[in-house]
C-alpha cells in the first residue's frame, strides 16, 4: 500500500474543512428554530420540554456507542453516508405531522384575509375578540328572545404569531378580561384573553385546551340577549371551528416524539464519527495541532446557514404552505444541505487501518472523574451549564416571537454568538495565562448568568441582540478553559475520552435534565421567572465553585514537553549543550550512581 496518497494532509484538512462549513449550514438549518416549529404545531411548553430532553437524552448514549461500533468494524464510512442520507429522509417525516386544529384556515401572507386563525398550544394566549350579536336598537330587552342567535367570531389569535404585519404582539398579550356593551349599535362584543401559557393556568396541560374554550362559552349564557336554549344550541354548533380534541393532541405528541427520536438515531452519530476519524488521521502523521481549529469552520456554516434559511423562509413559506404550521422550509433546507454534505463525505479522510490502542478507555476516564475532586466539580459545573443553555436553546425564540421577532433577527442574534466566538479565539492562550482555567470558567459562568438575567426583561423585537457578544465568553472562553482543565488532570492516553465524556453524556445529561424540568416551569410559572431562576442557580453555584477550589490541592502535572525545552536565560552562556539538558544531566547523575 503506497502511504503518499493516503496521507495527504492538505487534501485531508481541505476536505474536512468544507465538510464541517456543510455541517454547520445543515445544523442552522433546523437547531435552532425546532421549538419554535413545535409550538406552531400546537405543543405546550411541557411537551416540548419533554421532546428536546429525550432528543439530547438519545445524542449523549447513542453517539458514543455507534461510533464504538463503527471504529470496531470498520464501518465509519459507511455509517457517515448512512446518517447524512437517513437524516435527511428523516427530516421530512416531521413535515407530516398534524398540528392541532388542522381544520382551521391559517393566516394569509399577505394579510388581506379578514379571518386569522392560527394553531393555539394547549394553555397559550388566546384572544377572541368582537363576537357580535344583532338586537333590536329600540328594544334590547324585550326581542331579546325571539330574534335568532347569530355571531361571527372574527379573530382568534395565537400566541406568538403575528395578527397583521404592521400589528404589534404587545396588543394582543395583554393580560385582560373586558366586557363592554354598546347599545346604540344593537351589538355586544365579548373579549376574552386568556392567560399565556407562561402564566401557569392549568396544571394539567392536557386538559387546559377544553378549559380555555370552556371559559369562552361560558360568558356567552349571562348576556341577557343569549338566554334562550335555541341560542346556546347555535353557540356551541358555531364554537365547533374552534375546538381542539384531546385525541388530536395526544396524536401531535406521539408523532411528534416518535418521529424526532428517529431522526436523531440517524444524526447523532454523525460528529463524534467523523471528529474520531479525522483525529486518527492526522494523528499517524503528528499533525493534530491542525485538527484544533476547525471548529471555526463549523460556526461560520452555522453563522451563514441561520441566517440563510431565515431569510428563506419568510421569502418562500407562502408560497411552499398552504393549509399547514409555517417553518417547513427550514427542513426542506436541512434535506438538501445533507445531500450535499452526502457528496462531501464520500472524499472525507478516514484512516484504513486499525489503530491499537488500549482498551476500557472510557472505564478509566470515568474512573478518573470518580477519583479526583476537581474533575468531580468540572463534572458537575458542565451538567449544571447544559442545563441552563438548553433552556435558552428552547425557549428563548419563544420569548423573542412574543415580543414580536422575526426569524431574520432569531437568525442574527445567534449568528452574533458564534461570530463573537470566532473574534475571542486569537486571544485564546492570553486569555487562560492571564486569568488561569479558574478565573475564566468564573467569568464564563458570570457572563452567562448575566445574558439570563438580561433575557427576562427583554422589551422588543431587537433588544437581545446587543447582550449576545457575551456569548464568546459564556460559550467559547468558558469552554476553552473546561477542555484546557481537562487536558491539565487527565492522565496520559485519556485527554480524548475525557473530552468525549464530558461534551457527549455531562453536557448532554445536562441538556436533557434541563429541557424536562425547565419546560414545566415555563408552563407553571413564565419565561421571566425560569431565566430568573436560571441565573440564581448559577450564581449561587459561582460562589460554591470558587469556594471549593480555593480549598482544593493545587496539584500541578509535570509538562515534560515544557520541561525538555530550557530558555537561554535561565542557563549561563559558558555551559556546555549537554549540561543545559536537565534529562542528560539526569541520566549521568544516575549512570555515575549506578557504577558506583
């Protein structure tokens, strides 16, 4: 076998680097915005808390096993083409989910339909507005029983979904409940609002769809002109277009599980396969120094693809959905970018030969965690970060749409993170020499409670992007410090098994803890108070962290690579090559004691 084709690293580091720009589109395309397309399908908070934990649940157990599997047969090539070409076939099963209400007529695009109706998530705002009925203008009284019942409901808005596009949200999430009566007209208006999901109205969510619809009609019996029987018949006939079913929510749930579980057993595998093949590649020629830094590939796919597609989307939805949730082009774009990555993964670099290597990698590297303190409260402060930033993966467009977003400027402020995170990074070893690992894990978590804090009193459509620059800090500085802690206390052979662990099942368990129980509490609470709360739990935990390691032995692993390399200024200019090198001098020393 001639090595020179097999080892080419500039192919193999071009390749890679095109592979990743790919990925990092193909992700943008769908990551960010999923929540927000399942709460367009007509899911509750708890429902989507509970969907994108057991999706996070699946990436950390799954990924590591499949690509175990797939190193021990020879098989990452394959498993690569197989990812990329389910995933995107998988993508699309998600576009045939029924939302809640499928029957109801979505809002126009352009806005000149007189009747909005949009999907209503089980305990979400709901706003029923100027329900009229005709009477007599000289006897409202009196012909209040013999005329007949008619009313047109003519809007329901949901929450989050604009009513018409010069129309602010702020008008329609008011918390109110009015009730007014013009008698000149002849008409009674009714208005409703009920409380958004984010209130805590109901604590069974399954059942808050029937309360909120429950609440509606009952006001409709004590307008004195809808006594009679004949004209409550007619109210809960002409009620029906509103009506979502327990069965079809339950179904959305199920479809919406299923299918998304599905999908992520054919993508999780797909990073970790492709980072341990491209590892090991570079590795047989020394080159992993290069391996480092493509990740900046991967953020500048992510920083164009989410910006890309949102704009896409708001050029196109009108014209691809016609009687479903809007946001299907995000996984139209997901399929044909994973077509293309497709293309790219049959020229990706992956080793041809079988690498020894010890066994129980994984066993020692948790052993590891097991036997050393400060591993154990890294450990620790990584599940405790996954479970904050995984609320604000999920929620936070939720509380951008509500203050009136749109997905250009969702798009804009994530593509403002990961470009900040790409400036920080020439300032990488500065940084951690300046501050220690320490220090910047402390500012990294202090950035990141300040960005909740932030997000829980945003007051427009634009007011998150300003706080978003501190995102090179909460997410690059911070882990930059985590991975340079890792490498400092891991033992020799574990540095990647570690870092697999600690970003794969710490994080990911952290992800989906913090999806389960945060999903509730918006549901109970608010958006507000769960970021609140989010950003006390850090800072308390801030505290407890810098406490405890101060207290901790500062035990500090010999660098031989540092230690073979002397500095000039440290040895006189009239020593001798030889006697400069601490381990000849060493090896003397001990040769002379060994002959004696």
């Amino acid at each position: 076998m001639s090595a020179n084709p097999q080892w080419d690293i500039s192919r193999a580091l071009g390749v890679a680097r095109l592979f990743h720009l790919v990925c990092g589109v193909r992700d943008a395309c769908v990551t960010p915005f999923l929540t927000l397309y399942l709460r367009q399908l007509g899911l509750a908070a708890p429902w989507v808390g509970i969907l994108m934990g057991t999706k996070h649940l699946i990436a950390a157990c799954w990924a590591p096993f499949c690509a175990f599997l797939a190193k021990s047969y020879q098989k990452r090539r394959v498993l690569l083409i197989v990812s990329l070409l389910g995933s995107a076939g998988a993508s699309l099963f998600m576009v045939l989910i029924p939302a809640l209400g499928k029957n109801l007529e979505y809002r126009s695009c352009n806005g000149s339909s007189s009747v909005t109706t949009t999907v209503v998530p089980p305990g979400v705002t709901l706003t029923v507005s100027s329900i009229s009925v005709p009477e007599s203008a000289s006897k409202p009284s009196a012909e209040a029983s013999s005329l007949p019942a008619r009313r047109d409901a003519e809007v329901v808005e949901a929450s989050g979904l604009r009513n018409e596009p010069g129309e602010s949200d702020q008008e329609i999430f008011s918390d109110l409940y009015g009730y007014s009566v013009d008698s000149t007209e002849g008409t009674r208006t009714v208005s409703q609002v009920l409380h958004p999901v984010t209130s805590g109205v109901k604590a069974n969510s399954w059942e808050a769809v029937y309360e909120a619809f429950n609440t509606t009609l009952t006001l409709l019996p004590e307008v004195p002109e809808l006594g009679t029987l004949a004209n409550m018949s007619v109210a809960k006939g002409e009620a029906q277009a509103f009506h979502f079913s327990l069965e079809g929510l339950q179904w959305t749930f199920i479809l919406s599980l299923g299918f998304m579980v599905f999908w992520e057993l054919l993508t999780a595998p797909l990073e970790q396969v492709a980072d341990d093949s491209l590892y090991e590649y570079l590795d047989f020629v020394d080159a992993t120094d290069r391996y480092r830094s493509l990740w900046i590939w991967r953020s500048l796919g992510m920083s164009a693809g989410v910006c890309g597609i949102a704009a896409l989307v708001e050029q196109l939805d009108c014209f691809l959905v016609t009687n479903g949730p809007p946001g299907v082009v995000h996984f139209y774009g997901y399929s044909v970018i994973s077509t293309l990555a497709l293309l790219v993964s049959i020229a990706f670099p992956v080793p041809a030969y079988r690498r020894q290597e010890p066994s129980y990698k994984t066993v020692k590297a948790l052993s590891l965690v097991g036997g050393d303190p400060r591993l154990i409260l890294l450990a620790v402060t990584v599940i405790l970060i996954g479970a904050v930033v995984s609320n604000v993966q999920n929620f936070l467009f939720w509380h951008m749409k509500d203050h009136g977003s749109r997905e250009l400027v969702m798009g804009l402020s994530v593509a403002l993170g990961l470009l900040g995170e790409i400036l920080l990074h020439p300032f990488k070893t500065a940084l951690l020499k300046k501050l220690t690992r320490v220090g910047v894990i402390g500012l990294g978590l202090g950035c990141l409670a300040g960005q909740l804090l932030y997000y829980s009193f945003l007051w427009n459509w634009w007011s998150v992007l300003p706080v978003q620059i501190l995102s090179a800090i909460s997410s690059g500085a911070l882990w930059w410090a985590v991975g340079a802690s890792i490498e400092d206390l891991a033992s020799p052979g574990t540095e990647r098994p570690l870092n697999t662990m600690f970003r794969g099942h710490f994080y990911g368990g952290g992800c989906s803890l913090g999806s389960f129980v945060g999903g509730f509490m918006a549901m109970y609470f608010n958006l507000a108070v769960l970021y609140r709360t989010c950003c006390v739990v850090l800072l308390l935990w801030l505290a407890l962290f810098l406490s405890i390691q101060l207290r901790l032995p500062q035990d500090r692993k010999i660098n031989y690579s540092k230690l073979l390399t002397v500095e000039g200024s440290d040895t006189s200019d009239s020593e001798q090559g030889s006697e400069r090198d601490w381990l000849v001098q060493a090896m003397r020393e001990e040769h002379s004691d060994w002959k004696g």
